[in-house]
C-alpha cells in the first residue's frame, strides 16, 4: 500500500496522511491475501461472538441495552433483540472480546476484530451495505487501528492503556467512515470524535470490564462515523496536535513507521488457539510440547521455571487466580492446565472445576516466573524439572503463520465448534459459506445467518 503519502519529522499531517492511506484502499487492488486474512478475521470473531452470547457480561450489557430501549436498527447476537446501531455495536463487542479468544495484532497491542466487526455489522446492517463494502471498510479499519497504533506504541500500553479501547476506537471510526463513504474531512472529524471518547484501562484484566472496553470502542466508531456523518466538528489532527491524543497518551510518538509504505499490517495478525490471554498461548505451547516429548507426570513435576519478556508481568501474571476471568490472565495456571493435558482450547477449561483441581494447584505452587528484559514480546523459555530431570524448550507466539491453508483449516475448526455448537453444524457451515463468500453477499444476509431471520 503505496500511496506517497509522507510525514514530516515533526508529525504534522499525520491524521490526515493516514486517513489517506486508508482511503486509497481499492477492491481492485487488494492483495488476494489480504483478502484472504480479512476473511479469516471475519469467520474467527463470528465464531467468538457466537460462542459467547451466555456470558454474564453479556447478558448484563444486553439487558440493561433491552430497558434503554432504542430504534430497532440493528440486531444483537444471541438476544433476540434489534437496537440502535451504536447500541447494537456495544452489545456485540462485549460479546466478541467477553471469551478473550479473539486475534491480535501486536502493532496495536490488541485485538482488532472484537472491535471493527461488531461495529461494522451493526452499521452495516443499518444501512443495508454489501458484503463487499465491509470487507474493505474491515481492511481500512484494521490498517489504520495498527497504524495509530505504531505511533504510541510501546508506552502507550506500558502505562495502562487497554489499545483494544483506545486505539481500536480509532479504527473502528474510520471502518465506518470508509462503509458510510464520508470523504477525507469527515473521516479526520470521525477520528476526532472517537480520540475524545476513546478509553480503557489495563487494570481492568480479570474482570467484567475488559470485554467491555471492546464493545465500548464498536460503540465510539459507530457514533463516531454517524456524527461526523452528521457535520459534528471535531479536530482533524487528533493523533499529532499538542495535547491530543498520542501526547496525552504516550511517550513514544513515530509517525514514520504509522506511514511506512507497501506494508499491510494485516499480515502480522495472529490468531487464539488457545481460550486465553495472549501472552500466555507461548507458554502454553512450551508447556504442551515438553509434556508430550517427555511424556510428564504432573505428579512428578517438582518446579517449572517460566521466563517471559517484562511486559508480561502488568498482563498475565495474575499469581493465584480466583476466577475465569483471572485465570486466563495467568502464566502460572495456564502452564498448569497444559501440563496437566487439558484442552487449552476448550471453553470450560478456565472454570471453577479447573480452578479447584488438586494437581492445577500443586502445580501453580511450584511455579516461577522470571521477568527479562528486551525479549520479543511473546517468547517464553520454559523448564520443566521432574523426577529429578530437567527438561527446556522455548516458543514464540508473536510470529503468524505463513501457511495460509493450514491457517484455513485451524481457524475452520475452531468456528465449527465454537459456531456449531452455538447454531448446529449446518446452519454454522451454511454461515462460513457466506463469509467465504463475503463479496456476494450482503450484511443482512449475514446477520440473518447468524441470528436467524425473525425480523
């Protein structure tokens, strides 16, 4: 993606430059694999959102959205309910993040698709767009969610701020900007908009709030677009300008790498194998590997050292967890429950039944985590000493999956159960058909797939 746009040194332009990055952004001329990817993203989180509809931030946020009330816009998930597309967006966004087994991208820190989708199918829906209108308005968003983030990025999150709410509020806005198609000015005010509203907190991980940041930031793009929409002023240099949203939010500022050419952030997306935080899946693997390699006896596990990059200690370090949400912001439980052969993947394998186990616990005692410094963010080493051998491995997390049939068939099986269990398996086969198919199809037609028509 080359469009000669360039920053100054100083940043200025720098919202404009990257609207009008996003804005280049042609059908004709996307790449086939980031087609592909922006499909992939697309059939992941419709399968997360389906599998969580019974959460219990979920069904708090939908009931309390039912007495609000709202202009039967837009349907939520699971609910029986159309709302407000700005309602709907909160609701479905809450359920997207609520099973943290949605993807990440690591440009923004985040998880891109718990925000953009629901924000996109609730204003898609609305409208009645095509399908082909929100695949591109899903591949500006996410373009320009990663690329603000590079521009704050790492302090930015080192200090608090939960990126899946902040920045993730800022591409949502420009997804609906590019399906609404506002021109250049209106999608600087959209982003405007959605800077002043966008909020959330890393101190909220392990509790009912962190789903929620997600379903607010689909909220923030969705009034955010309809606003501008609408000739609401805002400023239209949000990201660069003194006290706006990268110098009240981080230290770091780098407009050049939020405007580096020929490169589609969507490539670096990663995606959950496991129903847990991020920063644990490199762990979990180390932990998996070195059970089957050595065929472990949790029993017989007398300590395992766990050394992941310093980060990992403000997001995944919860020592003795006391809950779902807790454990899967974990290393130590995590570790556990993979050493233990549970299957990571599984929903109910972060409950209280887990939670109590015996050998979990035993296991949790006999864990260290070492902190290192100037790791990649998502590499662990682990060692794993049992009946008096002591056995290491290392993995990173943070590098995608090149093979993009493999990563097919992974994520395919992971919507078919998630998805068949939540619809039957052929109304979820019937679903993925249109997804793959996404261009000839339109957004009503989707939600129809995944709500049933009962309008």
């Amino acid at each position: 993606m080359n469009t000669g746009v360039a920053a100054a040194p100083s940043g200025a332009g720098l919202t404009a430059g990257l609207i009008a990055q996003v804005r280049a952004i042609d059908a004709a001329t996307l790449p086939p694999d980031v087609r592909r990817l922006a499909s992939q993203c697309i059939l992941d989180t419709l399968g997360v959102m389906l599998a969580a509809r019974d959460e219990p931030v979920v069904r708090l946020i939908t009931q309390m959205t039912r007495e609000d009330g709202g202009a039967a816009q837009a349907s939520v998930f699971g609910a029986g309910l159309r709302t407000s597309a700005a309602q709907a967006a909160l609701c479905n966004g809450t359920l997207a993040h609520a099973l943290d087994f949605d993807d990440v991208n690591l440009n923004i820190n985040g998880h891109p698709s718990a925000v953009l989708l629901p924000a996109l199918l609730a204003l898609g829906e609305a409208v009645d767009a095509s399908g082909a209108d929100l695949l591109l308005a899903y591949v500006a968003g996410h373009e320009f969610a990663c690329r603000a983030g590079a521009v704050v990025q790492p302090d930015h999150y080192a200090r608090g701020f939960h990126s899946t709410s902040t920045v993730g509020a800022l591409g949502a806005a420009i997804a609906c900007a590019r399906l609404l198609g506002l021109d250049a000015q209106a999608c600087a005010r959209a982003v405007g908009i959605a800077a002043t509203r966008a909020s959330g907190l890393k101190a909220m991980f392990g509790t009912d709030c962190k789903a929620y940041h997600a379903g607010l930031a689909a909220e923030d793009g969705v009034r955010a677009a309809l606003l501008a929409s609408r000739g609401m002023s805002s400023r239209q240099d949000v990201i660069e300008c003194r006290q706006g949203f990268a110098a009240t939010q981080s230290q770091d500022f780098h407009p050049a790498r939020a405007l580096e050419p020929a490169r589609w952030f969507i490539r670096d997306n990663l995606f959950k194998y496991h129903a847990a935080c991020y920063g644990t899946h490199s762990t979990i693997e180390c932990a998996q590997s070195l059970r089957a390699a050595h065929r472990l006896d949790p029993a017989a596990v007398e300590r395992v050292l766990i050394q992941v990059e310093r980060g990992s200690d403000s997001t995944c370090n919860i020592a003795r967890p006391a809950s779902s949400h807790e454990a899967k912001f974990s290393l130590r439980f995590t570790s556990a429950l993979a050493l233990c052969g549970a299957d990571t993947g599984a929903l109910d394998s972060y409950g209280q039944t887990r939670l109590d186990d015996a050998r979990i616990r035993q296991l949790i005692e006999r864990t260290e985590v070492e902190l290192v410094d100037c790791w990649p963010t998502m590499h662990t080493r682990m060692s794993v000493t049992a009946s008096g051998e002591t056995f290491t491995t290392e993995y990173d997390s943070g590098v995608p999956i090149a093979d993009l049939d493999l990563q097919e068939r992974k994520l395919s099986a992971k919507f078919s159960a998630l998805a068949g269990q939540a619809l039957g398996a052929a109304p979820a086969a019937q679903l993925a058909d249109a997804v793959h198919s996404i261009e000839q199809v339109r957004v009503r037609e989707l939600i129809a797939l995944c709500v049933g028509d009962g309008r």
